[in-house]
C-alpha cells in the first residue's frame, strides 16, 4: 500500500483525505495544526486524536522531515544549517537573526538553471526541484532549533534555486506559510525572489498577490545583464518591467529590485542613471549589495564608496534606494554563496 505524504497535502485536500477514509473532515484540520502550528514531532503527539486514529496514521500516512546533516555559525550570528533529502541530494537554509526580526532564506531547488555568473549556486547547474514538504520543512527544522526569545518572523525565498521555476510546489508551500492554522506568518513578512521569469511573475501575480516579489535585476541595460543573468536574454529589461508594472501590488506594496553591484560591471554612474530611468512608473525599493566573493567568478567586490554614489544617484532622482549588509560571509552563507560545500562529506545531525 502506498503511503500518503501528509506535508505535500493542504488543509482542504487533508480534510477530503480523512472524509475519504471515513473519518470527520475536521480531523484533517486538526492534523494540520499539529504538523505546521503546534510543531508535534510524531503521530503518538497529537493528542486529541484517538488511539486507533493515530495508529491508523501511523499504517497509512508519512510525516517526513528534514534530515540536518551540518550546522554553521558565523561570527555575526547568522547560522547556515545544511538539510540532506531522502536521495541524498542537499539544500542549505540561512537563519539571519536582526534588531527587530529573525529571517530564514529557504531554498526552493537542489542547483540552480539560471547560470548567473554571480552566484556559487549556479556553477553547479540543476539537480532537481523540491517537492512542496521539502521547502515548508526547512522553517520547521529551523524553527525547532530557533531561540524561544527569536522566533522567526520573516521568511524569503532566495536561497538555492529559481523559485519561480518551481511554481507548482512554491505556491502550495506559500499557502502553507500564510495558512492561519499553520505557519501564519504575515504575507508582508513573505517574499519570493526571481531572476525574472515574465510568464511565471504573471502566474504568481494571480495566485499569491499578497506575498513580497523581489526581482534580481544584475544591470539596468540588456547587454550588462545578459552577461550577468542569462535568462535576461530571454525576457529583456522592456518586457520584464512592463510585467513589474503590471503586477498586482497591494495597496501601500512594493516590488523589491535586487541589484548586485560588480566593480566596473555595473556600478558605474551612468548604470544608476540607467537605472532611474527603467524603474520610472513602477511602485518599488531598490536593494543594492555589493557581490560577495565566490570561487572562480571573474568579477570583484566594489569600492564602498562606488556602492554608496551609486545609492546617492538613485536617492537624488526620487528611488528608494538602501544598501544591504552581508550577512554570514565567513561562513558563505551570504546572497550568493550557497553551494551546499560539505554536502558530501556531512552526517546526520542528531534531532
């Protein structure tokens, strides 16, 4: 007989599971509950359950979770914790603590198609996309191993992967997230990244419009950002920005522009004035950092001051323009860094 995945079901399709199996549909609500909100870690755990049910469960269903293979710890508290799936294959997640909020960058694929030549990921091409379970199940690894006094507040999308090219098991996860008997975590204190998928940013728009859409935008003109994002060549800066302007922002929202700046690649003056020109008309922030360092990229870290005239120009002409610290570099937990690099060699970590 084979075993139902409970954690790639969503409440409703849990509640027609146990309707199909004779039982209230509102058993499938209160499983819900322990799975995402009271973090049970067994069938015996969920006591409002009877006896027969939760063996029946125990026979009939599968719970899966998160294997931790390695934890690392940078020096400024961010934490990378390295997650092996039950083929083998590895993700890493990076849990980022700050002043007013704790941030967990989960993961939506093992590898990475979009080959930017910024990010350590990609050098290693795709293996594969994680199935619904596998993305929610990393902020429940990670939050079992969370300081009661940090709970994790916010969670974004832009670890390993392309979400957008995941979309059939980004949305489920999403509404897991957002799910007022689960995880509840506010749509505002959710975001998902792109390198920008047009077609794939219309879908999510239709979906899940209430959640945070960052677009990592390399280079504010064709030819800079398709040396940098190969996928640009496919979907130009013109048609990505009509797609940005389209969006279905909710009142008072943004659209989040992630531009990493690449000593004489795309931090000079005249890519900032570029730049103000291309966001005219769309509700947004600008995110600038400056490239972390990977292995083997050809390219190199701007000057703080080049960052910083880059930030003026945009600030000048009216962009909200901040400049983001890097968090958890000696541990290459930093935006771009993620590679699973001891995922060959890790043991499992006891729970």
């Amino acid at each position: 007989m084979q075993m139902v995945n409970l954690m790639n079901l969503s409440r409703e399709e849990l509640a027609t599971w146990f309707a199909g199996r004779g039982h209230k549909p509102f058993r499938g609500g209160q499983v819900y509950r322990w799975l995402y909100h009271r973090g049970a870690e067994n069938f015996a755990a969920m006591t409002d359950l009877s006896a027969a049910l939760r063996q029946e469960l125990e026979e009939t269903a599968v719970w899966p979770r998160m294997q931790l293979a390695h934890e690392s710890r940078s020096a400024d508290g961010t934490r990378k914790y390295l997650f092996r799936l039950p083929d083998g294959e590895t993700v890493e997640t990076v849990w980022i603590p700050e002043d007013d909020r704790v941030t967990l960058c989960i993961s939506t694929q093992v590898g990475c198609a979009m080959g930017c030549g910024f990010c350590l990921t990609a050098q290693g091409g795709l293996t594969r996309n994680l199935e619904t379970w596998e993305i929610v199940g990393q902020l429940l690894e990670a939050r079992r191993r969370t300081p009661p006094e940090q709970p994790i507040t916010n969670v974004v999308m832009m670890g390993m992967g392309e979400p957008l090219h995941n979309l059939g098991a980004v949305i489920p996860a999403l509404r897991h997230l957002l799910d007022d008997q689960g995880i509840h975590l506010a749509p505002r204190r959710v975001t998902v990244s792109t390198v920008g998928l047009v077609p794939q940013m219309v879908e999510l728009g239709r979906a899940m419009p209430q959640v945070n859409l960052a677009v990592s935008l390399g280079a504010a003109t064709d030819e800079v950002r398709g040396t940098l994002i190969p996928a640009a060549r496919r979907w130009p800066l013109d048609d990505l920005m009509a797609a940005c302007r389209a969006y279905p922002l909710p009142p008072r929202r943004r659209i989040f522009f992630e531009y990493i700046l690449i000593r004489g690649v795309n931090d000079s003056p005249k890519q900032a004035r570029e730049l103000v020109r291309r966001v005219h008309g769309v509700r947004c922030k600008v995110n600038l950092m400056a490239m972390n360092p990977i292995p083997g990229a050809p390219w190199e870290r701007p000057d703080d001051a080049d960052v910083l005239q880059f930030q003026k120009i945009l600030g000048d002409s009216g962009v909200r323009a901040f400049v983001r610290k890097s968090r958890g570099q000696d541990i290459l937990a930093a935006c771009g860094q993620l590679r699973s690099a001891q995922a060959e060699s890790a043991p499992l970590l006891p729970r």
